[in-house]
C-alpha cells in the first residue's frame, strides 16, 4: 500500500457491519440494501465529514457512513524512506558459487518404521485385492467372510519381509 501524502489512514478497531444502498436500474426493485463488514485491524482512507464544527463521521468510498467510536487516526510512513527508491544490503554480489569450504554434505537418514509401516499398508491393499479377485473366479469360496482378512495379513507379512529383505541406503552425496 502506496502511502499517500497528506492523506489521512484509519485503522478500525472492531469488527462491524455498515450498510450500503445501492441503485439496481430496474423498475421492479430500485434500491438494493447490503452490507459491507470491517475486519478489525483493516487499514480505511476517506473524507472526514463534520457537523457543527466537529467532526462527525468518516464517509469511505463515496458509500460508507463509519461512526468514529469504530475507528482511530493513525501515521503512516514508508519503509523506503523518503527517496522513494528501495535499500540495498552492501556487499558482493552473488553469483551462486560458495567458497570450498562452505558447502556441507546432506545425508538423508533411513527412517525404517515408516518403511515398514508404508510395507504394511501396500501389502494390505495388495493382499485385499488378490482375495477379492481370486473370490471373484471362483478360486476361494465366497461365503466365508475371513478370507479377505487372511489376504490382508499375509500381503502385509510378505511385503513387509520384502522391506526387510531389501534394505537400500539413500544418501545424497
């Protein structure tokens, strides 16, 4: 958010609802009422309008009546400064190469739980899917209801065994 010059910022203290009326054009229904809602915190600009030499609301947005019991004057400045340009950080440039002795070597430890643990869900599914089919051609007979359970458990045993069985070593050099 550009800070404008002699332009006021509120901030609004509190969640709250303002109505708008809106002109729709269409003969039927001419007006339309709604509601906009300030968050809290949100940052609002707009003509402070008075009464009796005091002022009495903010008018946001050509549309927006916002009490000023909801809302607090605040200053804000840019980060850049006054120059208007962005600071730099001195110093040499980067070009992407770091000195020899910088650069550390990143080894990737084996967690073999989760191995395990991803052996034993593929294995279950795997085995869930054998059973089904093989009750599907006719091989097991359908009726009994532990022959998917049985093909879970020892598809999880198996590839659990193979987990075991073919330990690999992932090391980024």
């Amino acid at each position: 958010m550009a800070v404008e010059k002699g332009q006021k910022y509120y901030r609004v203290r509190e969640k709250f609802s303002c109505p708008k009326v809106v002109a729709t054009h269409n003969p039927n229904n001419p007006m339309q009422i709604s509601s906009y809602i300030f968050k809290q915190g949100q940052i609002i600009t707009g003509k402070m309008i008075f009464v009796d030499g005091k002022p009495s609301f903010l008018f946001v947005n050509g549309m927006y009546h916002v009490p000023l019991s909801k809302i607090q004057e605040i200053q804000l400045k840019n980060i850049d400064g006054v120059s208007g340009k962005v600071s730099n950080a001195s110093g040499d440039p980067i070009n992407g190469n770091a000195p020899a002795g910088t650069v550390k070597k990143i080894e990737i430890k084996d967690n073999p739980n989760a191995k395990y643990l991803d052996a034993i869900v593929i294995g279950a599914v795997i085995g869930f899917g054998v059973t089904y089919f093989a009750e599907k051609k006719g091989w097991l007979p359908e009726d009994q209801p532990n022959n998917k359970y049985y093909g879970m458990g020892i598809g999880a045993l198996v590839t659990t065994y193979l987990a075991y069985r073919l330990k690999t070593k992932n090391v980024i050099k």
